[in-house]
C-alpha cells in the first residue's frame, strides 16, 4: 500500500511517500480501507518536541473509511461498516483502528465530511464541554477562530447557546465565520485583543477561552477571563512557546488554565472524550445543526501541495484528502 510518512527537515517537516505492506489488526483492533483524510497542524509541525518526527514517521491521525477486517476480541463492528476514526498514519491507504476509537459515519456525511470531524472536533469538545465547562448564555473567546478547531469551536459553542467572540487576523475570514454564528470578531494576530473583548462582553469577561494561536496570544486569553474562568491552552501556530504569566488574575480571580493534546493520552482516555463528542454533539451533526466546514479538497498524491496550503494559514476550517 502507499502510506505517506513524515520526516524533520532544517526549515520543518516534508513528506515521504513509502510502499509498505498491508497491516493486519491486532485483537482489538479493525483494519480500515481509507477512503479520506484531514490534515491537522500539530501532526504536520515536527520541528516541535512534541510532534518530532526524527527518523520519520507515519503521518495523518483522522480520517474515514470501510471496514476491511476485524480483530478477535472486536464486538459491534461490521466488514464494510462506514466509520471515521482517529490512529496513527491515516495518510496510508489502509490503517488499523483501536475499535473503541471508531464511531459510524452517519448517512448525511460524505467521506470528506467524515475525515475532516475526528480531530477537530472532538477537541474542540474537550476544550468547550469536558474541561471548559462552558454554559448557556456564557461568553467564550476563541483565539484563532479559523482554525480547524477554532471553526468546530465556534459551531460547538453556538449549539450548546453560548456567545462567541473570535480573533482572526484576517477580516474575511472573520466575516465568513459570522455566517456561522460568530457573534463578535476581533480582527487581530496578536495578544492586544483584551480591551475590545471586554468591551463587546459590557465588562463581563469571558467564562472561557481557548488558545489555539500560542503564546503571542495567551496574555490576551488571560486577561479576558472573569471570575472562576478557565483557559484552555490548545495550539501554538505561532511557533511562540515561552510566554510571561501574570499570576496576580490567576490568584485573584481563581482562574484555571488546562492543555489539550492527544499525546499523553491513552486509548481508554481518548474513547472517553469520543463518547462524550458521540453523545453531547454528534446529534447537531446527524440533524444538520452542524456541518463540517471543509476550506478545499486535494487527492492523495496530492498531499504534499495540500501540507504547503496549509503551512500558508490561508484556509478556514479544515484541508480535506480524497482517495480516488
């Protein structure tokens, strides 16, 4: 099978294209034919100690597909079942699945559709619902609002009634994402974003914000946070990872700020952020309420133009992958 892998560079990552043998699913595990792909900026960004790729990897951790084979131990999954799913190297032709990670695509998805959801939006669940808490009628702050995450964030949040301002350094992107519910943009790439916000929330503050921009933009995020607010700490296209922490608000206002990645998780762990996303949000999706906002959609031998568009920061929402 064709299976693109990853490899750290002086200026970055580049992708190898390798041949490798079909894999065969452990007991617990199903071996999926992938039919799409997204791509994800942590998976792509292997210059960061966390997403190294020294000595190559296999690149892509969500997509879609059919079911080809099933381990031993595998209950409720079916050869030809339609699933989408997070592993390790979904950028291949085949991949096997941890089958507490599958969830089945529902009929009104296409593949695409399907690829570009694990990811980014189960993150952005985690962030908003199992740790950000958030509320009706609460203000969130969403730094990077264009993102992948950042896209999935603002729908998550205006289903569950919340009010969403968003930073974006782009007032295009900032307009096509009030279409999407987004109450109030902020038209920044940086951290001076705190007077406006709270401006927009009457002096309030938000309850929660999310950082998916790094640290030219956690004083921002912090400094916006009311009373008891949290901020979740999610990405750092920005490339900047020191940042200075005032800790005065911290104490004084009993904030709390959390990080999200996948990469200390467990199996176990992710499926329990995987069953809260099936059950709190994936109904939004299966009634239209939310629909996955795909920015273009390249095919799998196109995949190394597809990583340079989304080094380039130009897109909203999430880059797709076909395989024809």
């Amino acid at each position: 099978m064709k299976s693109y892998w990853i490899n750290k560079t002086p200026n970055g990552t580049e992708l190898e294209l390798r041949e490798l043998p079909i894999p065969t699913p452990g007991p617990d595990q199903v071996l999926v034919r992938v039919r799409a792909t997204s791509i994800n900026r942590g998976d792509i960004m292997g210059a960061i100690k966390l997403h190294s790729a020294k000595g190559g990897r296999p690149a892509g951790v969500d997509g879609a597909g059919e079911v080809e084979a099933i381990g031993a131990n595998v209950r409720g999954v079916a050869i030809g079942d339609r699933v989408m799913f997070r592993a390790k190297g979904c950028f291949s032709e085949h991949v096997v699945v941890d089958s507490t990670l599958l969830t089945p695509i529902p009929t009104c998805l296409n593949w695409e559709q399907a690829a570009v959801i694990p990811i980014a939006y189960i993150t952005a669940y985690e962030a908003l619902l199992q740790f950000g808490g958030l509320q009706r009628d609460d203000w969130v702050l969403i730094a990077g609002a264009s993102s992948g995450v950042g896209v999935a964030a603002v729908q998550i949040a205006k289903m569950c009634g919340a009010k969403v301002i968003g930073t974006s350094g782009s007032a295009e992107k900032l307009a096509r994402l009030q279409a999407l519910g987004l109450d109030a943009g902020i038209l920044t790439r940086g951290e001076n974003f705190t007077e406006e916000a709270l401006r927009i929330t009457g002096g309030a503050g938000a309850k929660l914000a999310v950082n998916l921009v790094g640290g030219s933009a956690f004083a921002g995020c912090l400094g916006v946070l009311t009373d008891f607010g949290r901020l979740a700490v999610v990405g750092y296209v920005d490339g900047q990872m020191l940042t200075g922490l005032d800790i005065e608000p911290v104490h004084g206002k009993r904030l709390q700020i959390f990080g999200l990645s996948n990469a200390p998780l467990s199996t176990a762990m992710r499926a329990v952020a995987q069953r809260g996303f099936e059950r709190d949000v994936m109904p939004a999706i299966i009634d239209g309420r939310i629909v996955p906002i795909i920015d273009r959609t390249f095919s799998f031998d196109e995949l190394p133009a597809a990583k340079r568009y989304v080094e380039q920061n130009a897109l909203l929402g999430k880059v797709a992958i076909r395989f024809d």
